[in-house]
C-alpha cells in the first residue's frame, strides 16, 4: 500500500494540473471579455459556488466516513449519495429556471445574467455528482483513479469552453458550454464511483439514505453557511459596487493553485486512518496524524504565499492583464489567511463524529462576516471584503477551532498545533518578504526585471533560512522522495 506522502503526492499533482486550467480559463476570459461580461461568467458561477455544500447535503463527505468502517458495503452507501444528490440537483435546476433570471439579476444589477442562470441549473447538477467521485476513490483507496479523473474531467469541461469561444466569444456561450460539459462530467462520474466499488446492486433505501443523512446534514448545513460566509465578500461585492468592481475583485480573490489542492488532498488522505484512530478510541494516534499533515502542508504553502506576496501587482498584471492591477490589494490580504489553511481542523471534528461543532462555528461566522464585511466595503470599496473576512477568521474562527479541538483531543490549547513549526515557517516567510521588499527598493523599477530580482531575493532568503533551521540533510531527502515518485 502506498506512504499517506505518495498519495498526497498523486492526489496533489493531478488537482494542480486541473486547478492550473481553471486559472488559464479565467486568464483568457479576462482578455477577451469586457469587465462588465467577465463579470456576468463569474456571477453566474458564483450562483451555485454559494449554495453547493447545502444542495450537497454533506453526502460527498459522509463516504469518507462510513466505507472506511465497512467497505463491503460501498456499492449500497455509494447508490444512496448518488440519489440523495440527484434529488436536490433536479431541484437547484429548477430553482434557477423559474426564480434565478429576474431574481439574481436585479440583486447583482447585471441584466446579462437573465440568459446565464438557467444554464447553471445543469452547471449544478453535473458538479454536484462529481463532487462525489474524489472522496469516494479515496475511500476505496482508489488515488491514481482520483487523480487521473480529477485532472481528466477538469481538461474536458477545459476543451468544450475554448472550442466554445471560437464559435461564440459571449458570457452566454461560456457559461453554456461549461454547464453542457459539467453535465456530462458527473454522468460519467456515477459510472466510475459505481463500478469501483464492491458489495451488492441495491435500490435506493430510505433508511440508508437517512443514516448518511443523520451524519451529513450537520456539515452540509454548516458547509453551506461557511460557502456562504467566505463568499459573502462576492456576494456583497456584487450587491454594493458595480460589475467593473466586482470583476476587479474576483480575480484578485482568486483560488490560489496548489494551496486548497495540497490541504484538500492532506486531508483527503488522512481521514480514514483518522477515522479508524478514533472509531477505536487510538486519540493520540489521531492527533499525530493531522499534525504531520499540518506540517508537511505548511512547510510548501506558508513560503509559496510569501512569495505570492511578494509578486502580487506584477503577477495580477501578467494573469489578467494591466485592466485588472487593482487586483493585486485584495489579493495580498486574502494571503493573510495562508497560514490558517494548513489547519484541516474538520478533519478533527469529522473523525469524531462532532459534526455539530462544524455546524455552529459556520453560524457565528456567516453572522459576524455581515456585521463585519457591510461597512468595511461602504467605507473602503473592494478591499473592505477581504479585511472583514481576516477580522472574523483570526478573530473568530481560529479560536473557535483550537478551543474545541483541544477538548476532543484532551489536551491543553497550546498543544493542539505544531506551533514551533508554524512560527518558524512564519518567520522566515516574513523576514524574507522584507528582504525582497528592501532590494527592490533601492534598485530602479523596470518592470519584469524588478519582479525577477524580487522573486529571486526572496527565494534566495527563504531557502538559506529553511536549509539552516530544517537542515540540509532533511531537505535533501524530501527531494530525493518527491522526484522518485
């Protein structure tokens, strides 16, 4: 069986590679739409993004938790989520045919949206069931399946968007030919989950279906409040400035590749182990698990955010061309929530069975991102979303998490982090930063060439500190094991 390394490895890889054509995607767009069009796709997007997790029901992650405590019945749990999802698709389908054009387009003041919603009703369905396919490979230990359907379905919706372009460059044409080619994505994903798993052909059961419930609802609901509290600054964005301003905003508040894709697949991995660490009361082992994960996701995404950081009015110029520089503000405060994203700490809550916690940490958040995020955009523009948004999560949500991971745990709240590791990377990051930061100062500004002696400062810095604090010996050898896979 592989190293938890090795498949994160894998996983990682795979979802790089497909999050890296969601961002040539949104490059290309930014050139060839207006800002007012570019702003009617990701609007359009932004529909589903915001209520996903709870049309979802939570049943994508529910699989993570219960084949691993009886994979002979995969087949059964696996028929189950796929009904169970298909139900509240059909129903988000509906919803955006009847309700969404005239609703959604004079909240967002974007009449262009009136011939982009109903096709994100099918847009919805396809990405609800392919949600699945991910964490239920994982749960087979199928990695390399996951791996190779996550980048493969990510290259085709790819292909049928640009072919779409060439015939038809308008929002309408996009966001069509992505919900056509989701659609098909999540048909073929039911073949492939189905087929992968074991056990016997069941219908569809009530009772199965309300024992997977009893256990998702908690994070669906929870998931759909947090979805809503991290994307409130679009929403409210949306509501509060213009289409120009949101389209601004929506690149600089981008997904950053290989951040989520490196946690996402840390976690992914480490769930069932942490499942059957605390299924068979093994705590500590638990712990143990989701530390090392921390750590080895912290020592890649805390530098690579430094540099980021670093780069950010050169990079969004590069990306999205020199319309979208303003970018580049909102950007840098969303890095400022790096460091909290190598703490998976539902992985904690979910390898417990303490999916209530989840549920009211996503209350107090969406409730303090209102109260927080409205006068910080009134007051100032675009950049207020994202400076409520780090007040509540450092403020709030972090807290939060410690606290009652501590008392799952049954430790002190200083012990529940690899803090000294943590600080550490902190700190090299930041004194790195500002030795990049210095150079470029006293040099004259040319462009290109000032952001590759920032780049190069900062990467010189950084890694003589990591060699000298981690050791050379260490790295060499972290090397030496990603190359040889």
């Amino acid at each position: 069986m592989a190293s938890r390394t090795t498949k994160t490895l894998i996983l990682a890889g795979a979802n790089s590679s497909a999050t890296l054509l969601t961002l040539v995607l949104a490059m290309v767009l930014s050139r060839i739409f207006s800002k007012s069009e570019y702003a009617t796709f990701r609007q359009s997007l932004l529909v589903f993004t915001c209520v996903a997790p709870l049309l979802g029901l939570g049943l994508e992650k529910s699989v993570l938790y219960f084949i691993p405590q009886d994979p002979a019945k995969a087949r059964r749990i696996f028929i189950n989520v796929v009904v169970g999802t298909l139900a509240t698709g059909v129903l988000f389908a509906i919803a955006c045919i009847l309700l969404g054009p005239h609703f959604l387009a004079n909240q967002f003041n974007n009449p262009a949206l009136r011939e982009t919603i109903p096709w994100v009703g099918l847009f919805g369905i396809g990405m609800l069931l392919n949600a699945i396919a991910a964490p239920a490979m994982m749960a087979l230990e199928r990695v390399t399946w996951a791996a190779y359907w996550s980048l493969g379905s990510r290259l085709l919706t790819f292909a049928v968007v640009m072919l779409s372009l060439l015939v038809e460059a308008t929002p309408v044409s996009a966001v069509r030919a992505m919900s056509l080619a989701t659609f098909v994505v999540g048909l073929l994903s039911i073949g492939l989950i189905v087929s992968a798993s074991h056990g016997q052909w069941e219908l569809p059961s009530l009772i199965g279906i309300k024992e997977l419930l009893k256990y998702a609802i908690p994070i669906s609901v929870a998931s759909v409040l947090e979805g809503l509290a991290m994307s409130l600054d679009r929403v409210l964005v949306s509501m509060l400035c213009t289409p120009e301003q949101f389209a601004v905003f929506s690149n600089g508040a981008m997904e950053i590749p290989f951040i989520g894709i490196i946690t996402g697949a840390a976690m992914a991995v480490i769930m069932p182990d942490m499942v059957r660490a605390f299924t068979s009361g093994d705590v500590p082992t638990g712990h143990r698990l989701w530390c090392a994960a921390s750590k080895k996701a912290a020592l890649a995404i805390i530098p690579l955010g430094g540099l980021l950081f670093v780069l950010a009015p050169w990079l969004m110029v590069l990306l999205y061309s020199s319309a979208y520089a303003e970018a580049a503000n909102p950007f840098r405060l969303y890095l400022l929530l790096l460091p909290a994203r190598v703490m998976f700490f539902g992985a904690i809550f979910q390898a417990a069975g303490r999916t209530d916690i989840i549920l009211w940490r996503a209350c107090g958040t969406l409730i303090l991102n209102v109260l927080v995020s409205y006068p910080l955009i009134v007051a100032f523009g675009i950049s207020g979303a994202a400076i409520g948004t780090l007040i509540v999560f450092w403020g709030y949500v972090i807290p939060h998490c410690m606290y009652y991971s501590a008392r799952i745990l049954k430790i002190p709240i200083r012990s529940v982090l690899p803090l000294n590791h943590l600080l550490a990377l902190l700190a090299i990051t930041g004194l790195s930063i500002v030795g990049a930061f210095g150079i470029t100062k006293i040099v004259p500004s040319v462009g290109v060439y000032q952001a590759f002696l920032a780049a190069f400062t900062y990467t010189l810095l950084c890694s003589a500190m990591l060699t000298a604090i981690v050791g050379p010996k260490q790295i060499l050898a972290t090397v030496k094991t990603i190359c040889a896979r």
